[in-house]
C-alpha cells in the first residue's frame, strides 16, 4: 500500500516538474517573440537546428537580455548576427604535419 501511494506521490511530482517546464518554455518563447524580429526569428530557428546547444545558448542569452531590460526595441537580423559574433566559440585552428 505504501508502495502504491509513493509511487503515485513521485508520478505526481514528475507531473508538477514538467508543467514547470512547460510553463517556463511557453514564457521563453513569449519573450522572444516579443524582443525578435521575424527575421531575427527565423536566423535563430535555423541555428537552432544546426547547432542545437549553441541555438540554446543565444535564446538564454537574449532572455537575459530582455529580463534586465537591456534591450532596446526589437532585435533584428543585424544585431541577431552581433549577438552570434559575440556569443560564437573562437574557430580552433588544426596544425597538419606530414612525416
């Protein structure tokens, strides 16, 4: 019986945790749509599909942004591509030697 009742205490706190999480995706991509152009828009969709971790990086980085009000406006395409300059790791470079 107790088995039982934890069991549905565990599914009920799985339950809790993932509407947290809905919630919190559906107020991120209410402030980015608010703050992004739809060109902005549609350059970080496409990177999102290329480079999922980084794509999640630059929606974090422009919620940030937003949350403490730094933002200006909207966010075009120009200052998206800016954005992605200052955000993107330096290029490694790759040294080959021929024996």
């Amino acid at each position: 019986m107790e088995q039982l009742q934890d069991q549905q205490g565990g599914e009920e706190a799985e339950e809790a945790r993932e509407a947290q999480r809905e919630q919190r995706e559906a107020q991120k991509k209410a402030l980015l749509r608010q703050h992004l152009t739809d060109e902005a828009r549609k350059r970080l969709n496409t990177i999102k599909m290329s480079k999922p971790q980084f794509g999640e990086q630059v929606e974090q980085q422009v919620v940030a942004l937003a949350q403490s009000g730094r933002i200006q406006g909207r966010i075009d395409d120009e200052k998206m591509k800016a954005i992605l300059k200052e955000l993107q790791p330096e290029d490694q470079s790759y040294d080959i030697r021929r024996r």
